[in-house]
C-alpha cells in the first residue's frame, strides 16, 4: 500500500511539473484607442469682408531726396494716417507717420548724401481702425 501511495504522489509530483493543472494559454486582446468627441465651445467665425481701399500716390526721387505726394482720390476721405517706410540701398531705413495727411501736400524726405531708397512701402490707416498697405514702390 506504501508503494501505490508512493506511485500516487509522484504522478501528482509529475503532472504539477509538467504544467497539466496549470491554466491554458489564452490570448490577450490587445486594448484599442477608445476616442471621445468634445463638443466644440468655440463661438464660429463670421468672415467680413471689407472692401479694398484706394489712394493715389506721387512718387519722385531726385539726387538728394525722395518727395511723396497724396493725390486726390476715392478714399482719401476715410484716411487718419499714412505710416511711410523706405528701405535704402545701404540697408537703413526711414520711418515715418503721417496724422491727417493733406492731399497735394508735398512730404518730402532729405538725405545726407545721395538718396539711394529702394523700395517705399505705404500703409494707411482709415476710420473705424482698418490698416491696408496702399502703395509698394520700387525704385528702378
């Protein structure tokens, strides 16, 4: 009887050992992305549209010096101020901001030595605070 209780336990030893009671493999799924959607909270953009403005500009250069003058024009009338830039060949620059600019006005800008601009950029400003680049010359 010893022997057969023997036998016993070491069968029992043997399927613990060998894995037979231990659970069967399975597969893990593997998790997927869950998304949520947040509604948005943003208030929609309404787009207004607001229409091109128009000046008339002349524009000379002579040998020491470059003269902008306002000319007559539609919306010369809705102008507050003209903020002037003029980029130089040497890379220095003029600026200059003009409050109720006249219309004729001669507005003239001296140079030390020859005047050498490149390009002069013109923005306005009218009523209600709306800005717009008006002119963009370039000097030949």
């Amino acid at each position: 009887m010893r022997c057969v209780y023997w036998i016993a336990l070491a069968a029992f030893v043997l399927v613990l050992v060998s894995g037979c009671l231990q659970p069967a493999n399975t597969v893990v799924p593997t998790p997927t992305p869950q998304f949520v959607v947040i509604p948005s909270t943003v208030a929609p953009v309404v787009a207004t549209t607001i229409p091109e403005k128009h000046l008339i500009f002349d524009v000379t250069k002579s040998e020491k010096a470059v003269t902008i003058t306002l000319k007559e024009s539609p919306d010369t009338a809705d102008l507050v101020a003209l903020d002037i830039l003029i980029n130089n060949q040497d890379g220095s620059k003029i600026k200059q901001t003009l409050v109720e600019p006249v219309v004729g006005f001669p507005y003239v800008f001296t140079y030390m030595g020859l005047a050498n601009p490149t390009v002069v950029n013109i923005v306005g400003t009218f009523k209600g605070g709306y800005q717009q680049t008006v002119l963009m010359y370039y000097f030949p």
